[in-house]
C-alpha cells in the first residue's frame, strides 16, 4: 500500500535541536521600506478558512422568512372539503329521494365526503405551495 504522505516527519532543521539555519527566510528582518506583510498574508487565509464564521455576521435579523405551515394547511383543507362534501350529499339525497333512485343514501355521503376532503386537501396543498415561493420570491 502506498500513500501520499510520507512515513514520517521530514526534518530540514541541523541535527541539533538549539541551532537554526542561518538563511532561514522567515527568521532575518526586512529592512525598514520593504513590508514584511506577504509571508502572512496566506497564513491569515488559511486562518480564516479554518476558523468557524460568526453566525451573527451570516443572519440578517430584519429579515425573516414565514413560511406556512403545511399540516395546518392540510387539516384545514380536508375540514372544509368535509364540510361541502357533507352539505354536497344531503343536496343530492334531497334532490333524487323524490325519485326512489338512491337505495343506500349512507354510502353516496361516505363517498361524497370523501371526495370532498380529497379536493380540499389538494386545493389546501397547492395554496401552500404557492404561499410558500411566494415568501421565497420577496427575499
């Protein structure tokens, strides 16, 4: 197996360990008009990446997004869908009792209810998306 790193620390130090080397670049002053800013300017960047970023900074406070709330939207839905589904029904048990036509009236509501939650469900869901990028549109 083969790796990248090498199997141990590399020394290009003196062997003894109170000596430095004397053309140690970092080590020898700069004179007094050059600016000894460029060897720590990449030092400083690799600074800032490691460090973690204020979450303050990346937070704008006057800003906040309102998103809906999905469930709510949905219950609310599927209530009112009940609702006209229900009043739906009875419309209908009225209007062709007078014809005998319906032998069962429970399983025309069931099934009248039923289809009316599900289209206010649907009916909820997409108001809620479109709520939802809508907030996502003033940001």
């Amino acid at each position: 197996m083969s790796s990248s790193t090498p199997d141990g620390p590399v020394n290009d130090g003196p062997d003894t360990p109170g000596t430095a080397p004397a053309d140690d670049p970092q080590e020898t002053p700069a004179p007094d008009g050059a600016s000894g800013s460029k060897p720590e300017a990449p030092r400083a960047a690799a600074a800032d990446e490691d460090e973690p970023q204020d979450v303050t900074l990346l937070v704008d406070p006057d800003r906040v997004r309102r998103a809906p709330k999905y469930p709510v939207f949905l219950w609310v839905g599927a209530l009112v869908g009940a609702v006209v589904g229900l009043i739906f029904s009875t419309w209908l048990i009225d209007a062709t009792d007078s014809a005998g036509a319906l032998m069962k009236p429970g399983v025309y509501v069931s099934v009248t209810i039923l289809g009316g939650i599900a289209v206010g469900l649907g009916v909820a869901g997409l108001i809620a998306v479109i709520s939802d990028r809508r907030s996502l549109r003033r940001r």
